[in-house]
C-alpha cells in the first residue's frame, strides 16, 4: 500500500506542485489544507503517513501551532516547507522535532529524497535526520551514517558511512549546527559521533578503519554513551 501525505499549503499552485510531483513517484496525496482547521479535520478523517507543512498558512494559527498539536495529538512525522533559512527560524522549527525541511522554491528532486528520506527514518526511530545549515546551504544529514568530521584548513569534511561531504566552515560550527552530544571533539582537528567508536583507550579512538589521537588536554573530559 502507496503511503499517504498530508500537504498543508495555503499556496494553490505550489501545493499542486507538490502533489503531482508525489503521486508521479507512487505516492497517495490524501487533501491539501489551506490552514489549521482544515488540517485537524483531515488528519482527524484520513489515514495519514507524513505531513508536508508550510510554516506560513492562512488564518491566525501557524504551521509551527499546528507541529505542536500533531506532536501532542496525532504523533504524525512531518517536514517543514519555509522560504526562511535564518538561525533564529530554523532554531524554532527545531524545537517541534521535524523529520526534515524543504526550502522553497520547491526542488522536485530535492523534494522526493527528503519524503523518502522521512519514510526510511521512520522505519528505524533512531535515526534522525539533522538539517545542517552552514551558510546559504542546508545538508540532511543522518545521525546514525554520521561517523566522523575532520577540519582541514578552512574546510570540514563530514565522513558518513558511505561517502564524504566537504564543507566551507570550521570544525567548532560543524559541531554546534548538531544538537548538543552528537559530536564529540577529541582533539583540535577531529569530533566523532560516538554511536560509531568500535575501539577505544587512553590514547586512541578507532571508527571503522580510522584510528584518532585523543587530544592529552581533552582526554580526562571526554565521556562517551554508546
């Protein structure tokens, strides 16, 4: 059986985007609301798999009031739809726990990976799916194939379990863009997620096949929660 989505989106002709764009990939759209009430009606009628939810819909009530009542009521995944990409408004949409966000104008690609994205997330309940916002650009990044970031001069390499992503940045902004204790730092040039130490000692962390120095000031600070 198709999964079913929910698109909140007072914008007719962008939700109409969105919804061919899903059924073209097998999708089931089941309605589009304009705002609050007509949401809380399909949802409270339909049978709903993920919520596409525009930040700005029509009426008084926000995207954001109607993230918290699906946390509290329905227990729904959904996706943030935003033309903002500010520290402050990604800041706030975090706090109401999304699976993602899509920036507008919309990417169809984008869009279809981040839906199935969403879907493989839900399947395993530990994996989260943290929007990395360094300058312009956002990466989605999986904690769980998050293994390592390394700083190299002006950049940070980001190591997932099965490639690598350069990014213009420094080590200490890769780390705070995380929520807090995703990232470890074990010296001036390495941070790891701990979910991924197959080896450790006194000296040496091992992730994979990479062996790191830990760092002789850090080492005495340095906790770990596998």
């Amino acid at each position: 059986m198709s999964k079913s989505i929910l698109i909140v989106e007072d914008e007719v002709l962008i939700a109409s985007q969105i919804k061919f764009a899903l059924e073209d990939q097998g999708y089931c759209c089941v309605g589009i609301a304009i705002n609050y009430q007509q949401a809380i009606t399909k949802l409270t009628n339909n049978t709903v798999d993920l919520i596409i939810l525009d930040i700005n819909i029509s009426g008084p009530k926000t995207g954001i009031d109607l993230a918290e009542i699906i946390n509290q009521d329905f227990k729904i995944p959904f996706l943030y739809l935003t033309s903002y990409t500010d520290e402050e408004t990604l800041l706030n949409l975090k706090k109401t726990n999304p699976q993602a966000y899509l920036v507008k104008p919309i990417n169809e690609a984008a869009l279809i990976t981040t839906v199935d994205l969403a879907f493989s997330n839900t399947k395993n309940n530990s994996n989260e799916i943290i929007p990395l916002k360094l300058g312009k650009t956002i990466y989605y990044i999986s904690i769980d194939e998050l293994q390592y970031i390394k700083s190299d001069h002006n950049y940070v390499e980001i190591y997932l379990t099965d490639r690598k992503i350069l990014v213009r940045a420094s080590l200490i902004q890769v780390i705070e863009a995380f929520p807090e204790g995703v990232l470890c730092k074990i010296n001036r040039r390495i941070a790891v997620n701990p979910k991924h130490i197959t080896q450790i000692n006194k000296k040496l962390i091992r992730i994979a096949d990479s062996e790191f120095k830990i760092s002789k000031l850090l080492a005495s600070s340095l906790h770990f929660h596998k």
